[in-house]
C-alpha cells in the first residue's frame, strides 16, 4: 500500500468486485516502510477526512485490492494535483 491509497465509506463496484479501497491512479507516492510514507498520508488524509469524492475511469484492481481510478473531491481531479494543496 502506498502513501495515494485510501478506505471510502461507501463501497465501490466494478466489473463484478467490490470493495473501499482506492488508489488515486498516477500518484507516484512512497509505499508503506519508505521514508516519506507517513507524510504523504497525514497530508492526504487531512484533505480527504470525512469528505465527499467522486471515483471515475477504473482502471484496474491492484494487488492490495484497491480500485485503480480517478478521484475528484470539490471538482479537482487529484490525478493532476498533488495532495500538498
């Protein structure tokens, strides 16, 4: 699992699975054990904490389970910004 990795409150579905994991698909993090890992994730869970977003394009399911996708929150595509903002 890696720093672009999170669980969603509502479970997602495609092509016959399901699950709240998701991966923010082109989000080149540090994975667990890396250094900067911790960082990432404090920053990406504050943005995202108890916040709505919007997963679209799937693109595949990694070994972790998570769905592979574009997510959006407050109309921004997160696969174009970096989860510093």
């Amino acid at each position: 699992m890696d720093g672009a990795t999170f669980r969603v409150e509502e479970f997602w579905q495609w092509e016959g699975e399901n699950g709240n994991l998701v991966r923010i698909r082109g989000q080149g993090t540090p994975g667990e054990g890396q250094p900067g890992f911790g960082e990432v994730k404090l920053r990406l869970m504050q943005r995202l904490f108890g916040e709505r977003v919007t997963l679209e394009n799937p693109r595949r399911i990694d070994p972790d389970g998570a769905l592979v996708c574009d997510v959006y929150h407050q109309g921004q595509n997160l696969t174009e910004s970096s989860c510093d903002n």
